[in-house]
C-alpha cells in the first residue's frame, strides 16, 4: 500500500450540465437543433408532397389514396409510441446510444419504404420510421432538459396561454431591473425570482425598494408542511421535518416572523400591503410580533366589500368539460353586469387569455407579487394566481 499515491483531481467541468454558464457550445447546441428540425419538418413536406404520387400507375407499389391516409397515421402513431418507449430507456441506454439506435431505427425504415411492394409493408416502414423519429425528440428533449437551469428547472411553462409567470430571473437585482424597465414602459409583466420570502422581503425593504402593492401567498396555516424555514433548501426541509418536527416549527415560527416584519415595513413606507388568508399575521403573532394584524386580509379588505354590493370576483364550474360552455357562461356574466364600473375594470382579462383547466375556469386570486412604481409615474400590476 505503501507504493500507492493519493491525491485530489480537480475539474472545472461541472457534474451536471446546469451548472455550465451560457458559450459557443450552447450556441452550437441550438444551431445544430434548430438545423435538425428544419430538416426533418423538410423531410415530412416532401413525403406529403410525394405521397399522392404513390397511387399512379408505375409507382411500383399498388396503393390508394385512402391507404395513404391510413399510413400516415400509422407514422404519427410510431412517432408517439416511439417516444415514450425509447424516452423510457434513455436512462438505462445513455442519450448518446440512444439516440444513435434510433437514428439507425429511421434510416433502416425508410430505406425499407422504397421497397415496400403492398400496403402493409409500407405500413410497418412507416410505423418504424415514425418510432425512430420519436425515439430521437425523446433522447433531444432530455439533453435539453439538462440545459435548463436547475434552480428553475420545474417551475417555468413554456406554453404562454397556461403560463402565469412570464419571465424567470437569475438573481433578486435582475429580477428588480425587470420590473423596473417594464414599470417605465407601462408594460405588464411579471417575474419570478427563487428565494425565501423571510430573507427575500426583508432585503428589499432594507434596500428602500418600494411596491405600490405587496402580499404574499404562502402556506403559513400549515407551517409544518406548508412553510420552509430560511437556511433550508427544499431537500434539508424535507429531512428536518421527518427527523425533528419540533425543532422545524421552531425555525418556521422564526422566519415567519422575519417574514412579516419586512411587511410591516412597507406598510410603515406607505405600500398597499395585504395578507392573502394564510394565517401569517396568526403565526406571526404568536412568534412575538404585535403589529402583525396592523395590516388586513385580502378578503375582508377588497372582496366583504364588493359581495356586500352583490359584486366582485366569482369563479364557477363547468361540469360538461366543454370549453364553449365556460365562454358562455363568461359572455352572460359579462352582458349582465356591463352597468358595474368593478367588473369593466376587470373585463379587460378576456376570456380567451383566461386558461380552461378541465372542468374549471377562475377568477380572481393572487400570487406573491409587488408591484413597482418607477421614479416618474404610478404603476400598478396585479397576478392572477391559481
């Protein structure tokens, strides 16, 4: 053992890829995608630009125009099923041989196309040209899921009609310069920045940063499951409520009052600052914090006073499922209560820019959010939450 040395490697590729900072690889990345993708969308327009010449005489396949139509499902239905029977083994294969089985897959498949010489033939080249196909997004997309970053990794839609948040920072100052160019150009948006409200809302009141609105939407009636305390990532949270529940509380009970101490301080600066019926101000108080309650509720504060004049904010089911049935039941709402100046104020949501959730549309709701007012104008922007 003597002969043996020991030392430490030291490497400045990182463990995983979201964790490499934004280069030319990253451009080579996306180039090399987006050139594949032309590709192949070039590829499926010249075989539906050519497919109806199948059926002619001398084609050297007898086929109808019907069957045509049959194998291009087929390809769609290998396209699907190739996806998530080869995304299941990308874990177990590697992207990287992946994706090269299923390249030969679709290479070995479409040559075979050209010598199909009857229908179901052509059916199984297309079903396995369509299963080589899938196989490859499937390897691609989990390459690119890795860019993502991993603290945001999960947390952004990518769809813009489902997505409440618009834009991700990377830290509390660019998110703050976010706000603040689009507060100057009288454009809404919102943007989310991952942090700790305890430690998060406190830091922006020691900056002077100031909100026209600010509130919060956190799980405080629960703090044993619905609160992490600062200090914790969600992992050590995870850990610290299974091994020492009361010592979790503990902390919870500690950042909680943190938490609305920083409130406090925009409702001291003049903010319009409301709790969103969590028990925060609750928890807070028994934490030691007497001015908890000095600021309300979001309901006895904006929607008592609207119900106590029959209107305000509903949200309603649509138990068929069907999305036309919601649309009408928002365009009635809407003709009947044009004479009431609160709902025209929030008639400008229409409801096609309102996502239909299964049997579900809502109204109303908010997120955590603050509002920025830049130097040379009051501006005011509101979140819809979930």
């Amino acid at each position: 053992m003597s002969g043996i040395q020991t030392g430490t490697i030291k490497t400045n590729i990182p463990a995983r890829l979201d964790r490499l900072p934004w280069s030319r690889w990253h451009w080579l990345v996306v180039i090399g995608l987006g050139t594949v993708w032309i590709l192949d969308g070039l590829e499926v327009t010249i075989v539906g630009a050519i497919a109806g010449r199948l059926t002619e005489k001398g084609s050297g396949i007898t086929i109808t125009e019907s069957q045509i139509g049959i194998a291009a499902g087929v390809y769609v239905a290998g396209a699907c099923l190739g996806a998530l029977f080869f995304g299941y083994l990308t874990d177990r294969l590697g992207r990287k041989k992946l994706f090269l089985v299923t390249l030969l897959v679709y290479l070995a498949a479409t040559v075979a196309t050209a010598f199909a010489m009857n229908p179901m033939f052509f059916y199984v080249c297309r079903f396995f040209t369509g299963a080589g196909i899938g196989g490859e997004y499937a390897a691609i997309n989990s390459a690119i899921d890795e860019l993502i970053p991993a603290r945001l990794r999960g947390r952004i839609v990518i769809a813009p009609s489902m997505a409440y948040l618009d834009e991700a920072a990377d830290s509390l100052d660019d998110a703050l310069a976010r706000v603040r160019r689009a507060a100057e150009e009288g454009r809404a948006l919102s943007v989310g920045v991952l942090g700790n409200a305890a430690e998060v809302v406190p830091e922006l009141a020691g900056r002077g940063e100031h909100f026209d609105f600010v509130t919060d939407q956190t799980a405080a009636h629960d703090p044993l499951n619905g609160y992490v305390p600062t200090g914790l990532s969600v992992e050590e949270a995870d850990g610290l409520r299974k091994e020492d529940p009361d010592e979790y509380l503990r902390r919870a009970s500690e950042s909680i009052a943190r938490h609305v101490e920083g409130m406090l301080e925009y409702v001291r600066a003049g903010s319009y600052v409301f709790d969103y019926g969590n028990n925060l101000r609750g928890e807070a108080q028994q934490a030691g914090v007497e001015e908890a309650f000095s600021y309300p509720g979001f309901v006895p504060a904006y929607i008592r006073p609207l119900f106590c004049r029959g209107i305000g904010p509903f949200r309603w089911a649509v138990l068929s499922g069907d999305p036309g049935t919601s649309q009408r039941s928002t365009r009635c709402c809407g003709d009947s209560s044009r004479t009431t100046a609160c709902f025209n104020a929030g008639s400008i949501w229409r409801p096609s820019e309102l996502p239909f959730r299964g049997s579900r549309r809502e109204f109303a709701g908010s997120a955590t959010a603050i509002a920025p007012r830049p130097a040379s104008r009051s501006t005011t922007s509101f979140a819809p939450g979930r």
